[in-house]
C-alpha cells in the first residue's frame, strides 16, 4: 500500500477533494490517501511548503506528497514529478521546490499533458503522475526538465544581531520564524539579548521552554520541536492581536562586550 498525501487550500465542503480521490480510486492502484492540510489559506504556497517540509520525513520512504496550493498548469509552469530524499513530489514547477527543500535537486519530470489547458485539470495530472510513479512509467508519461528556482529568504546575521522574517502562522495565532536555534545558539554567547516582533514595539528578553511557563495574555519566544525561533501569546492569538504575517520581520539585538 502506497501512501499518497495532500496538502492543498481545498476546503472539505468543496468537490475539489472529492474528484481528486475518484481519480486515483480508478486507477486500481494499492493507495492510501492521507491528507496533511486541506485548510492552507488560499493560494499560500509559502505556508504549504513550510507545512510539508515539516511533515513529509515523517512517512515511509517513497511516499508520494501531492502540493496542492496553485495546482493548475499553465503554458510557463508545468505539473511535475520531482525525487528528493527518498520521497515522492508532484506539483507545479513555478520554483515552490526552493522553499520545500533546502537543496532542491536540479532535475524534474514534466508530466506530458494530452489535454488543452483548461480550468481544474489537476486532479487528473495528480493521478496521471501517481501511476506513473507506481508503474515506473516515466519514458512514456514524461519528459525530462530543468527544475525552477526562485530566491528564498535567508537569515542575515553578524556578531551582534539576527534578522529573520516569519514564515508560518499556525492555527492558534503562534508566529513561527525561520531563525534556527543553532543560529541563535552560534550569535547569543550567552549574552542578554532583545526579540523585536515587526518593529520596536513588540519586545522579548528571553526565550521560555514551552508555552506553559507564559502569563494569560503575555507575550513570549520558545524554540519549537521544529528547532525554530517561535513568538506567541499564552492563551491568545499573536497574529491577530499584533496583526502579524508571513513576512513580518524578526529582529534580535545581542548586547556586545559594552553592554550596548
């Protein structure tokens, strides 16, 4: 039994779904179809990378992940297939692999089209390219390609400062950032620091172990079990309170040797 996931902006009370899973039931294929996320905010392919990035190790090897945030072709970006890390990819080749993974393989298989483009046409490249994988049918169903890439944001830091963005925004309101704990390990010499949340107003002087060591409604930083840096309100919800996004920068200022 193969495991298939989805992670898409498909909303359960929508059809979207429900074609997806007639497609790849007529294939008579041994598949298993988990869904990791159906309630991605739309069109976010930001926040469906981060999320498949953090889950997709978690299944067996050869796993097939199905991206379905921005899932349509067009004539510039193609539906294809792309091996990394013993797992199984299909989706738009519009450079998401970028964020998904941190080196993107250099080579995809586009997964050829008999249809005209058309609206919805997803669902039946999705299960075109499963079986593909399945029957290892690859010469006959695609064509070799040059994968995409596009910019990712980096953290930036010198000895005295780390500058990251926020990346994901989970569902209780937590704004999770791409500073990794080895960064900040690597910058903080246990020294006394400040956390700065989209400008000088919001303000943090020190990093808790979990949620439960935080006051009803105060603010606090934690490394999550992700190992990235993460701002939250106990009991309530970051971003809508302090109106933070994907993007929103995270700035932390280390005290140098003159305590300045």
């Amino acid at each position: 039994m193969t495991i298939v996931t989805l992670t898409s902006d498909w909303n359960k009370s929508d059809f979207y779904l429900g074609v997806l899973k007639g497609k790849l039931a007529s294939l008579s294929l041994k598949i298993n179809l988990l869904e990791i996320a159906n309630s991605v905010p739309s069109f976010d392919v930001l926040q469906e990378t981060f999320i498949l990035r953090s889950t997709y190790l978690h299944f067996p090897p050869n796993s097939i992940h199905l991206l379905g945030v921005m899932c349509e072709p067009t004539p510039e970006s193609s539906m294809v297939i792309v091996y990394a890390n013993s797992h199984y990819f299909i989706g738009i080749n519009d450079g998401r692999f970028s964020q998904l993974f941190e080196n993107p393989p250099s080579m995809a298989f586009e997964i050829n089209q008999e249809e005209p483009f058309s609206t919805f046409m997803a669902p039946a490249l999705f299960a075109k390219g499963v079986k593909t994988i399945l029957e290892n049918s690859f010469e006959a169903n695609t064509t070799a390609c040059d994968l995409k890439r596009e910019s990712v944001a980096r953290v930036v830091y010198d000895e005295n400062s780390i500058i990251g963005k926020v990346i994901y925004i989970d569902s209780f309101g937590n704004a999770v950032s791409n500073i990794e704990k080895s960064v900040f390990d690597r910058v903080h010499k246990a020294r006394p620091f400040a956390i700065y949340v989209q400008g000088p107003h919001i303000k943090i002087k020190s990093i808790s172990r979990g949620y439960y060591q935080g006051t009803p409604g105060g603010l606090l930083a934690l490394f999550n079990s992700l190992g990235l840096l993460e701002i939250g309100i106990a009991t309530d919800s970051l971003a809508k309170i302090e109106s933070i996004v994907p993007g929103s920068e995270i700035r932390i200022k280390f005290e140098n040797e003159q305590g300045k």
